[in-house]
C-alpha cells in the first residue's frame, strides 16, 4: 500500500517508533459511512494518533459515490 501525503510527512519528521505507534493507532479507529462503507483511518489516508471520542465529518464516499456523513470511532 502506497501512503498518503501526511502519512509520508509523518514518517519523514516522527521517530521510526513513533511512526510505527501511529500506524497502529490508526488502523484501530474505524471511518463508517452511511451506506455502510467501513475501513480504518489508516487504509483512508489518515493519521488519528492520541485522539478520543467520536468524529463526525462530511465527504464522497469510496464505496457509493454519493456524498454523505461518515463516523469516526475507535474499533
């Protein structure tokens, strides 16, 4: 899998450890759309490292196409 702009800039300016923790962390929160859609932040492109509670946002979604409100949770 090829990485996202800020999961390269992340990489390049955060220790290796640190890196690897964000990469774990983020592939523990879950983005779920209103059809039904789900992936981690990680497979997304995103970076939600040290981060809590539930995230609500607003996007095209990869599974449908149409746009609709995602949430953000932690699996």
């Amino acid at each position: 899998m090829t990485l996202s702009k800020s999961q390269r800039l992340a990489r390049r300016f955060s220790p290796a450890g640190t890196f690897a923790a964000m990469e774990h962390e983020s592939r523990a929160w879950i983005v779920e759309g209103a059809c039904g859609y789900r992936t981690s932040v990680w497979e997304a492109g995103g970076i939600r490292y040290k981060a809590r509670g539930t995230r609500r946002t607003w996007g095209k979604c990869p599974g449908c196409g149409k746009r609709h409100g995602f949430r953000i949770y932690r699996q």
